[in-house]
C-alpha cells in the first residue's frame, strides 16, 4: 500500500504545480491588463481635455476670419483719418487677443506660404501657373490653417503653383542587352 501512496502523491504534487503555474499566469495577465486598462484612459483623458474646445474653436475661427477680413477691406486713406485709427487699432487688438486666446487653449493657426502642397494640411483653391515656382508649392494663402494639437481643425485654403514645363521625356535609350550580346558571342 505504500507503493499506491506514493504513486498518487505526485500526480497530486503534479496538479498543485500546473494549477499554481496558471493561477500565476492569470494573475500576472489581469495585471497587465489593469496597466493597459490605467494607460488607456489616462490617454483618453488627456485627449478630452485636449480636444473639448473643438466645436468651439471652429465656431470662433469664423469671427477670427472676420475680423481679419474688415481689416483687410479698409483702405489706406481710411487708416489715414484720425478718428477710424482708433477704431481700427481697436479691431487689430481685439483680433490679436482672439488668436492668443485660441492659441492659449491648444489652438494655433499655420500659415504654409512657399511649403509644398499636403492634402492632410490644405485645401486647394486654385492653380497658379507660375514657371519659377516648382509644381505643388504653395503660392497663395486664401486663409490660414488652424490645428488643435496635432490634429487640424481646418485646412489652409491656398493656391497652388502648376510649376513650369514639364522636361521631355528622354526617347533616346541604348540596348545595353545587344552590347552583352556581342560580348559574349
């Protein structure tokens, strides 16, 4: 009878051991997901704060687009007159503390002048033909971009340059195979 005892002694001593090994692999996986599940929503967090003022911000780049337009309507002789100065200084203030109050809550505008065209960053408005400026560079910026962290609010409206001609394509090619042919032979 001893022999039996022994015997049933390590198949037990067997699955105590699988058994711990798989409470230890369950426990060490709840961990990690429990790290996961922390680092997750820290990240979801962070980008709520982040990107709350959204709808906001995209609301108020209209009345930035506004002001800057009424700025850019006034004519120099009105800017001469004494009394509209005032006025106007007073809306390039106000416009200026829009955009540093936008600025302030993660938004910021981006003005791609010269940079080549990207369809993730600008939209484009138009084609220049324009030979000095190679094709796909930006030429003109109808509106300034604006991006919200790293994401873009709103494209940059811009023209872009069709570039000069395109080159010839070369015709002319050489059979470097009719060369290996008559080396070998």
């Amino acid at each position: 009878m001893p022999q039996q005892a022994t015997s049933a002694e390590p198949t037990s001593s067997t699955a105590l051991e699988r058994e711990h090994a798989e409470m230890k692999d369950r426990l060490l996986r709840t961990l990690a997901e429990m790290e996961n599940l922390r680092k997750r929503t820290e990240r979801e967090l962070a980008d709520s704060r982040l990107y709350a003022v959204t709808s906001f911000a995209r609301d108020m780049l209209t009345v930035a687009d506004n002001m800057r337009r009424a700025l850019d309507a006034v004519g120099p002789e009105l800017r001469a007159n004494a009394e509209a100065k005032a006025f106007i200084n007073g809306v390039e203030l106000t416009e200026r503390e829009l955009l540093k109050a936008l600025e302030k809550n993660g938004v910021r505008q981006f003005n791609p002048q010269g940079e080549k065209f990207d369809p993730n960053f600008h939209q484009a408005m138009f084609e220049v033909p324009d030979a000095s400026v190679p094709a796909g560079s930006i030429v003109q910026v109808v509106e300034p971009g604006y991006k919200i962290g790293g994401r873009v609010l709103r494209p940059a409206m811009v023209g872009v340059s069709k570039g000069g001609p395109k080159a010839a394509p070369n015709t002319s090619f050489s059979n470097d195979n009719s060369r290996a042919t008559a080396r070998d032979a």
